[in-house]
C-alpha cells in the first residue's frame, strides 16, 4: 500500500556475510521507504570455514580429483588476496566477512532439503509457510545454493537474485573468473527473479564492466558495482510497488561453466604470470599509453579513416578528444593536452588549415586535470564542458576572448564523480548526457547518465527516471557528439581487456524524452586506419573535417 515501507527478507547462510551482504543490509535499514525486516537463515548451523575443513568436506562428498581443484583455486585466491587486492583500500576486505545480526536482528533459521549433487536446495512446506507469514514483499538471494520449490513464491513478489555473469554467455561460476582467464573484454551482471530454470531467471535487469587482469579484482570490481544496481532496483520497486517488466527469453547456447579444473588452474597461474611481468615490463621500460589526433576534410561518413593526417604532438605531451568548432571561415580544435611531468592534462586550442595544424596555446588550465572541452553554443555565445572529476564538478565555461580566454559561467553539478559530459537542446529543453561513477570506486566507463533543465547554466539539474541509461563498459562512455539533419548522434567508447579505448561506435538517438530513450546502432570505428594503433576513442565534425583520436603505447623519456 502507498506510504507503507518495502519489507525485504535476505536469503543468507548464516549471520555472517559478506561485505557486500553486509552494506545491503545496512543500506537496506537507512533508507527511508524500505526495510530489512528479516534474514532468512538456511545454511548449517555450524558451517565448516577453514579451507581445509572445506576441501575435508568436498573430499568425502565429491572425491579427490575435486577435493584437490577446490584447494588449488583456493591458494590462488589467497595468492591475489596477498599480492593484489591486500594492496587495495577498497577491495582488501574483499573475502572477509561480517555480522549481519548486528543490523538485521529478527532472523527466521529455515532447512534446506539438500540434492545428491549439494547444490539443489528445497524447503519444506512448513518452513516456506513460516517465511510466507512474515508478510514480505520480496526476497533477496544472498547465500549459496540452487532455490526451487515454494520458496521461490514466499514473498508478494519472490526471490531476486544476482547472476555476477551475463547470463547470455556464461552460467555458472566461479564469479568474475572466466571472463579474466579467457580475456573477455567485459564481465556481465543480471539481476533476475528466480524460477526454477539455473541461471535463467526472469531478467529485470543486466549491466556489464571492464575485465580486469586478474580474477579477485575482477570479482572485488563486479560484486561492489552490481551492489550499487541491487539498491537502485529496490530503491524503484519501492517507489512502484512492482518489478519492473523482465527482458525477453533467449536460449542458451553456451557451456554450463564451473569451477576451473587442475591444469585450467595452473594455467590461469601462468596467464596472471605473464600479465604481472608484462605490467611491469612496461613500467621499467617507460612505455605508457600516448594519444595522438588525426584530422581529414570531408563529411565524417564519407571519411576514409587511413587518409587521414596525423598530427605530430611535442615530446612529453599527449592529445586527446578532440573537439571541432568552426568561426569566420575557419576551423578550431580544442583537445586535452596531458603533459607527464604534471600528470595533469589541460585544455589546448589548435587550428586546422590546408597545409597542417597550428598549436595556438592553453585555453584553459585549472590546478586539476581537464579533458574533454566539449563545445555548444547558447544565446549567441560559445560554451565549453569540460572534464573536471577531479574537481568532483560539473563545470560549464564561457568564452571571453576566442579563442583562449574563459571564464566559469556555472557549476551544473556538484559534489559528483562525473566524466565526459555532453550538453544540447532538444524538444524545448537542454538536455546532458554524462558518465557516473556510482560505485565510487573510480569506474566512469561503465553508465550514462541523462539529465534535463531549462537553460545548460542551470545549477539544478533534474535526473532521468530511467537512469543509469546504459550499464555497459562497451558502449557506455561518450567520445563525442555528432549533429546531422536534426539528427543526434552519440559516439560512445568501446573498452577491452584492462584497456581503455580500444574503439568507438556511433548511436543514432532515436528517442528523448522526459520519461523516454533510445538509442539506434549506427556503425563502428576500430583503431586499424594507421599502423601500430591499440586504440581510438573520441570522434568530432564539422561537415568540412573531421577529427579523430587514436592511441600508441610508447617510450616517454
């Protein structure tokens, strides 16, 4: 009923969980429209927790060979633990565990009905009756097992639970693994209500982040973002009293993944191996990543990408996101020029003419880093947004003096972790999209973000409905706005593997409104246009040039 706060339950082992179990559960207490009322305990009373009480315990159910894959994977998790994320403020903590008792004391002991193969979980129908009589509205999976059977339909709405995989290509586990061994560029997430089918519950939500290069850090990195989606889900099912509508059902075509066998094990250790080696390789050597700009005349969708003229960037500098703006017949760009020695980058104005490119000097330099000077005009006058996270701002600039004087004009957001802000009217409103880090955890390449006022010099910005937009590391980020025949396109960043930038695509939006979008695939830009390229990913246009950006790993003295 409206005005009646959410009661949530939370599926656990026992009453100690992990810190992420653990953040849930006090989130789940402060918020003012929801509760967790209760923790459904369903785990044994006494569970075994030492590792070698564990691999006992898989020895006398599972045999040797698997008792003996269990203690494998289980050094190497303390190894990273050790090398990697001990090293780590955020993720140290990462495999600990905490009191759940102290935040969520009404708690209701429940008995699994365990399957030969120990992971299939039942309840009997005296225990689902005594969790349907709490009067829950949903149920929150945070423990082990398999859920069938009546439990699955003991809250109003049921069981919601995380998948830490994307369900399309991975089912299984264990969490955030295969994704690093096998080197995929993104590590997916769902939030789905279970039904019986493994893994293949009623999706109500999917997002999807970078692969890190080593698997606790990929978990750490994956476990701590979906958290922040979990809250956002119940946060909305609050609000609207429902689930959201699910995604549509897909077959499954790939394997049933599991824990890695003996020699997948070790030859994950020397994968790792060869990635730490490699790191440091780089390190000693002074090879770092290096952005450079090329630029060509014509319409950017007839542009062909390897005719392109690179331009030569001073020694110790890099340019980046390049942005175009014509003015009495000539043609501008402003890019982010990060110097090395400074480890701090600032805006830097060139101009593009027939015979090559003119650097004509600092635009606009403050005692934190800048990127991205996206360009817009307003009321007659020309405006920059650049990146300013480090300023935990959005800033919006006005120019003076074109084309290297400016001044602040406005803070459109404050207080927020938001990168590569892009600004344009629409439908009788401004409108911006902009990269978030809600996680906390310094990941800005992973949502969009929309947001609406009445003039870009607003300072109270109104959120979209329907954001994070876009939850996905392939196609999230911006690299740069691109208007056509009243056309908006939005040119989105691709990430791999531990790397940023490794291409682009554009997205056609095909609807925006105050409660509405869509975006429509357009086509896709790979760094493949000049020779020794890892990267590109930031395109701008005038209609008579075009300018992209691509990047090098290469010695800086």
């Amino acid at each position: 009923m409206a005005g009646e706060k959410l009661r949530v339950g939370l599926l656990v082992d026992s009453e100690r969980a992990s810190k992420y179990v653990y953040d849930l559960a006090r989130w789940g207490q402060e918020h003012p429209d929801l509760e967790v009322s209760h923790l459904i305990v369903h785990g044994p009373e006494a569970p075994e927790t030492s590792p070698l009480g564990k691999a006992a315990r898989m020895l006398r159910t599972r045999g040797a060979i698997l008792a003996l894959e269990r203690v494998a994977f289980a050094l190497l998790s303390r190894f990273e633990t050790a090398l990697i994320l001990g090293r780590s403020a955020i993720h140290r903590d990462h495999f600990a565990s905490f009191p759940l008792d102290d935040v969520v004391p009404a708690q209701v002991r429940i008995v699994p009905l365990v399957s030969k193969s120990g992971f299939v979980h039942r309840f009997s129908d005296e225990d689902v009756a005594r969790v349907a009589n709490l009067g829950l509205d949903v149920l929150v999976r945070c423990g082990s097992g398999i859920l069938r059977g009546g439990i699955l339909e003991a809250a109003r709405l049921g069981v919601v639970s995380f998948h830490h995989g994307d369900n399309r290509i991975n089912r299984g586990g264990p969490a955030a693994f295969w994704e690093t061994y096998y080197r995929w560029p993104k590590t997916g997430f769902v939030i789905q209500r279970l039904t019986e089918e493994l893994d293949g519950g009623a999706v109500l939500l999917r997002g999807g982040y970078m692969t890190r290069y080593c698997f606790s850090l990929n978990q750490a990195d994956l476990y701590t973002k979906s958290n922040v989606h979990m809250k956002g889900l119940l946060k909305r099912v609050a609000t609207t009293r429902s689930l959201p509508d699910p995604e549509p059902f897909f077959p499954y075509s790939a394997p049933l993944y599991r824990l890695p066998r003996l020699h997948q094990t070790l030859a994950y250790a020397l994968k790792l191996g060869a990635r730490l080696a490699g790191r440091a390789a780089n390190r000693i050597l002074r090879r770092r990543d290096r952005w450079g700009v090329s630029f060509s005349h014509g319409n950017w969708r007839k542009s062909v990408l390897w005719r392109s003229r690179e331009v030569a960037v001073p020694a110790g500098r890099f340019w980046a996101d390049p942005f175009l703006v014509e003015r009495a017949g000539r043609t501008y760009c402003f890019v982010e020029d990060f110097a090395y020695e400074a480890a701090r980058g600032h805006i830097t104005a060139l101009e593009i003419t027939s015979d090559g490119v003119a650097e004509l000097g600092s635009a606009l330099v403050e005692p934190f880093h800048l990127s991205f000077p996206f360009l817009f005009e307003f009321d007659g006058e020309l405006y920059m947004c650049p990146e300013t996270f480090q300023a935990h701002q959005v800033r919006i600039y006005r120019c003076v003096d074109f084309p290297l004087r400016w001044e602040l004009a406005s803070i459109a957001l404050d207080d927020v972790s938001a990168v590569d802000s892009m600004l344009f009217p629409h439908g009788g409103k401004w409108w911006m999209l902009s990269n978030i880090d809600s996680s906390g955890i310094g990941d800005h390449d992973s949502e969009l973000h929309l947001f609406s006022a009445e003039s870009p010099l607003a300072t109270n910005w109104t959120p979209h409905p329907r954001n994070p937009l876009v939850i996905d590391s392939e196609r999230a980020r911006n690299g740069g706005l691109l208007v056509e025949g009243g056309m908006l396109y939005r040119v989105a960043q691709r990430q791999g593997f531990e790397q940023y930038g490794v291409g682009m695509s554009v997205w056609q939006i095909a609807e925006l409104t105050p409660t509405s979008y869509r975006e429509r695939f357009a086509g896709e830009i790979s760094p493949a246009f000049h020779k020794g390229l890892l990267g590109a990913h930031h395109l701008s246009a005038t209609g008579k040039v075009t300018a992209v950006d691509h990047l090098r790993r290469s010695f800086v003295p």
